[in-house]
C-alpha cells in the first residue's frame, strides 16, 4: 500500500486529483481520504523533497491506496492531476508522522467513489435465472 498526499488550492481541485487517480491512474483508494492540516502538509512536503515551496496549499487530504509505491508514482505521472499529489514512502521520516495524523484525522467531504461497493459482483436475471459475474476492475475502498 501507497501513502499519498495531494495539496491544494482548493477542494475542488482535491476532489478532482482523487477522481482522476482512481478513474484515470486505475488506483484503488485503500481507506477515506482524511483532512490533514494545509500547513503540515506543505512541511512535509519540503522536507522530502528537500527545498522551498514555491506555493503555500490553502487544503491538503491524505489516504493509503492499495497498489504499491512505485505503481502509483508510474501511474500518477500519466495522468497529470490538477493539483500537488505526493506518494509518501516509507524510507521518509514523515511517513510515520503523517500515518498517525491520519488516526485522529477527520473524513474529507465531498468524495464518493465511482466505482462498485459490492466487491465487483453484478447480480443479473435472465429468465429467471440469478447470475453472477466477477469483474475485478470495479472495486472500492474498504473501511479500514
């Protein structure tokens, strides 16, 4: 599982970069995405990647996604989101600190996932019959 941290200037452009990562970037949002602090997210922001910020974010969320660290680079870089989206590794020191943020963090508003909360399973009738088909592309985030 992948740490990602999108700031921004807006809730919008949050909402936005989760929608085109998930639908674009095929990523699987593992838990909710969760408020972190604007300012918070910009210190950490600078110290991985070791310089000032050119911008300062007025809103920043966080969330775990279910593909790994280096898909989920690979996969953000091909869809350009509208705003800051960082994947926060485990080699950082602010991996740590921002993991436990997130415990005590509250919901961000505003998202619902796009795809299936039924596991991908469609349930269909034809004359009479019940079947049930697995397609393993719609998926959703779990409540972890």
């Amino acid at each position: 599982m992948a740490l990602i941290l999108i700031r921004g200037e807006n809730n919008s452009k949050l909402l936005n970069a989760i929608a085109d990562m998930e639908r674009h970037g095929n990523l699987n949002l593992a838990t909710k995405p969760k408020i972190i602090d604007a300012k918070f997210a910009d210190s950490l922001v600078e110290k991985i990647l070791n310089s000032k910020l050119r911008t300062s974010s007025k809103v920043a969320t966080a969330f775990f996604v279910k593909e790994d660290i280096t898909l989920s680079i690979m996969q953000i870089k091909k869809i350009h989101p509208p705003a800051h989206v960082v994947v926060v590794s485990d080699e950082y020191d602010v991996f740590n600190q921002l993991k436990d943020k997130l415990n005590n963090a509250p919901d961000f508003k505003g998202y619902y996932s796009h795809k299936a909360k039924n596991g991908g399973k469609i349930d269909y009738k034809l004359k009479g019959k019940v079947k049930h088909i697995e397609n393993k592309k719609i998926n959703s985030y779990s409540n972890k």
